[in-house]
C-alpha cells in the first residue's frame, strides 16, 4: 500500500518594490525511509506571483507511485512598503494666490525596503487648514492617503504655509532740484550796432512845478544807437555825456 503523505505548497512575505514577485517550492511531511521531497517529482506549484500589495495563492498539484497524498496551499504576501512623506513649508504674502503644494518622500524610522519605489509617484494632493489672514497654516496629508496608494503605507508629517503681510509702501522720492542755469557769457564782433536807454533829464526853472491832467508826462528815457569798435564805443553827436546828478 502507498503511505500517506502531505505536501504543502510554500508561503513567503515580501515588501512591494515595484517588480514582481515570487515563491515557489514545497515541503512534504510524512515520508518515509528517510526520503525528502525531491522523490516527489510528480509534483508541481502554481501561482504565488504578483506585483502590488496584496496576498497570492500559491499550490500544489500531482501525484506518486508510493505516496497518497494531501497537498495545502501556501501564499505569497506582498505588503506594502513605508514611506515617509513630509510637507514642505511655504510662503506667501497677503492677497496673493497659494503656491503649489509639495512633499518629500523618505524612510522616516525604517531603514530597509522604504522610502518611493524609483520612478513612481503618488495619488493625491495635499491640503492646507483654510483661511487668507495673516498668520500660520497646517500643510495637512489630505487625500495623499494609504486607501489611494494601496502600495504604501503612509507616514506623514506636516508642514506649514506662513501668509506674512504685504510690506510698506515705500515713500517717493523727492525730485532733484533743477540745476541752476548757467551764467551766460559772449562776444561782440566788431564792429557791431548796439541800442541802450539812457535816462534823460529834463530841467525847469520853476519850483513846484506839477502836471496838469492834460499835460503830457516827460518821457525820462531815450534810446541811443552805439557803435562798438576794437577801440572803444562811439557815441551819436550831440550826446551829452556829463555826469547825472540827482
């Protein structure tokens, strides 16, 4: 008669890293004259393979010549893989829109099988508490969650937006005064004709003597036409040239 024998398909636990996975093999129990499982070559395992988080089957199938045998499933566990995300802080002054809003991904307190599996990213934005006064804003995970990146298991620190007011209006600048002008000098070609008012004086005999609303006003100024040469300024004959005394 063929002896009994169990055959257990093997499980295994792994970390999701972005590729897949597997397990394979089996053990046996109940064998006898010191036999191992490599007498069992009818049989084979199938599945236990997959990529994300998750559990996968993994079984045993076949007979032999010598045993009866029972076979159990084994599985294949891949859970998800830390990460460790950190808002980072963000700026703004008053009245302006929000920056966009980021993270950065790290192992936090693990150490292996962490962190973003390279060249992938995540499902979900982060959120900050609401409110548009001055002052200092939670950067929250919002929908950066663990249900949206069934992959990971999600660590997260906060970060902080600081909405700092609007600065002073700086003062204008006084203008510069204008630059005064500058003295203008020239020349006079010779000969040259100038013309000047010269005060002319007008005597009279009579003490007190007034004007009458009819009579016309002395003109006290008369025009003189000069000629300048290199050696002086000629005068018009008939120019009294004395001194004016008042």
């Amino acid at each position: 008669d063929k002896a009994n024998a169990t055959v257990t398909a093997n499980s295994d636990s792994v970390t999701y890293n972005g590729t897949t996975q597997n397990v394979s093999g089996f053990t046996a129990s109940g064998l006898v004259g010191g036999e191992d499982e490599s007498v069992l070559s009818g049989v084979t395992t199938s599945g236990g393979s997959g990529k994300d988080a998750g559990t996968y089957a993994h079984t045993a199938s076949g007979s032999d010549g010598n045993y009866l045998l029972t076979f159990v499933a084994g599985e294949l566990t891949v859970t998800p893989r830390p990460v460790t995300l950190t808002a980072d802080d963000q700026r703004k002054r008053h009245g302006q829109a929000d920056p966009a809003l980021s993270w950065q991904a790290g192992c936090g307190a693990a150490t292996t099988d962490c962190g973003l599996v390279a060249d992938e990213s995540l499902t979900g934005d982060l959120l900050r508490k609401p409110g548009e006064e001055v002052g200092r804003y939670a950067i929250e995970q919002g929908s950066l969650t663990d249900t949206a990146n069934p992959n990971y298991v999600i660590t997260f620190e906060e970060g902080e937006l600081l909405i700092a007011p609007l600065p002073p209006t700086p003062e204008p600048e006084p203008e510069p005064e204008p630059s005064p002008e500058p003295e203008k000098s020239g020349s006079i070609a010779y000969p040259a004709e100038v013309s000047i008012a010269v005060l002319q004086r007008r005597t009279t005999d009579k003490a007190g003597t007034a004007l009458t609303e009819n009579e016309p006003a002395p003109q006290p100024f008369e025009t003189l036409h000069l000629r300048v040469e290199e050696d002086g300024i000629r005068l018009p004959a008939g120019v009294n040239t004395t001194p004016f005394s008042p």
